[in-house]
C-alpha cells in the first residue's frame, strides 16, 4: 500500500464522511488492510467484520439487530461488535 494509494483512500472516506480525521480516516484504513489480510492467510470470509464504527444516529438500529457496544471513541463515534 502506497502513500498515494493511502491519499485516494482518504479522500474517499472524506467523501463519505466529511468530518473525520486524518488520524481516524489512517486508522481506519489501516485497520481494513490488517483485517483483509489476515482473513485472507486465514482463509476466512473477508466479507464478515464482527466490529463496526458507527455514529450515534446508528446506534439503535444495531442495537435491535444484536450488536454490542464495545467502546464510545474520543471523536463520539461508537465501536460495536456482532454478538454471535
């Protein structure tokens, strides 16, 4: 993963959410890309993520859905987890 590559990614998560950090959008990516790739040594579905960064508007939404709160995050978005 290139630092252009890096840019790009952060620039779209912009797009997406226009009030994140460069802390967070550098975390988040690199989150992904670690995930990504020890699914993939893994061998396991890459498209399950037990985890999820959600806003408070979200919130109840998963919550009805069997997600738990695992962490309220300094910029006020919230970490939950799939309870399985």
């Amino acid at each position: 993963m290139g630092v252009e590559d890096i840019e790009v990614r952060i620039a779209k998560l912009r797009e997406e959410e226009p009030g994140i950090s460069d802390e967070e959008a550098v975390g988040r990516i690199i989150r992904e890309e670690l995930i990504a790739r020890l699914r993939a040594e893994a061998g396991k579905d890459r498209s399950i993520d037990p985890r999820k960064i959600v806003c408070e508007d979200e919130l109840e939404r998963y919550l009805s859905e069997g997600w738990d709160i695992q962490a309220i995050l300094p910029s006020g978005r919230i970490l939950i987890r799939k309870s399985y």
